[in-house]
C-alpha cells in the first residue's frame, strides 16, 4: 500500500531542474529530483546541491579536457589545425591524409578503422551540414573550402587558420563570419 502511494507521489512529481540542467545531464537527474521531490524535507535541497556540483565537475573537465568529446567535435577541431595556412580550398584525400599524419591514434593506420574520404564528409554532412564541392579552378578536385568551416570553428570557439582572400566579395564573406 505504501509502495503505491509513493509510486503515485513519484509519478506525478515535476520538479524544477536548473536552467543549464539539459540534456542528458536533465536525464540523469530528473528521476531522482521526482523521487526527492515526493520525499519531500531536505531532499529537494540535496539533490539540487548535487546537480549543481555534477553540473561544475562536467564544466570544469570539458575545460581541461578531460571529458571524451564526440568524434565528429574532434573532427572539426582537428581539421582547423591541419588546415593549411593561406589555403581556400583543400582537397578531401589531401585533408585525410594530413589528419591521419597528425593524429594517427584517432584518424590514421593507429586507429581502430582509419579515416576516409567518405567516412569524412559523412561526419561533417550529419554533424555540421558541411559538403564537399569541385574545386572552384585547376584540377577541380573534390575537397572542402575554408569559408565551409568558418560557423563551426566560431561554435566550438576554435581559431580558424588565417587565409589570404582573393578578392572583395571574399574578403565581405570573411568579415560577416567573424561578425556573427
């Protein structure tokens, strides 16, 4: 009989989380917020200092590094640091190859699969909207331009490698990135 009056108090509880409490970190918390909430006391407060507390370890680790990131956020963390400076555009096989030289337990022969051109644009298709296109002249190689990555750099807060632009349009394209 208690069980079911506790069952029906659980249930029907609908605690206020913290603002920044989303996600998966709402996930891990809201069950027992509930079962705090129907508890009542000092349990609503206990949990609460506890998710702040969770909340302030995961920050901190994100900032040091600590915390696994997904594959696709390394992706495009990485490419800005193979990114050729001055270079527009970067053929998908020339960029492949620099990334699995310069981190090879993630994207080279060390890894478990190792980088393709395809696996490539499949993450930055589904994880940033981001597609290859023809090289604008020369060869017209299948590969990736600079101002493609610009938006994602910003998001994530990474330094985009410098460019020379050839001409005003590009240099106006430049700008309104970096003013958003």
């Amino acid at each position: 009989m208690a069980m079911e009056a506790a069952r029906e108090s659980v249930g029907n509880a609908r605690p206020t989380l913290p603002e920044d409490c989303k996600g998966r970190m709402r996930e891990k918390w809201r069950p027992l917020a509930r079962v705090a909430q129907a508890a009542g006391g000092r349990w609503p407060g206990i949990i609460n200092t506890l998710i702040h507390r969770d909340m302030e370890e995961r920050k901190m680790e994100r900032a040091e590094g600590l915390q696994n990131l997904p594959l696709r956020v390394h992706l495009i963390r990485d490419i800005a640091q193979v990114w050729q400076a001055g270079d527009q555009f970067m053929p998908s096989t020339e960029l492949v190859d620099l990334l699995a030289a310069r981190f090879p337990t993630r994207w080279g022969l060390q890894s478990t699969k190792g980088l393709t051109v395809q696996g490539m644009g499949r993450m930055l298709m589904q994880g940033y909207k981001i597609s290859s296109d023809r090289e604008p002249s020369g060869a017209r190689r299948r590969g990736y331009s600079h101002l493609q990555f610009t938006e994602s750099w910003r998001r994530f807060q990474v330094e985009p490698p410098h460019i020379k632009p050839d001409g005003p349009d590009e240099q106006a394209q430049l700008d309104e990135t970096r003013n958003r």
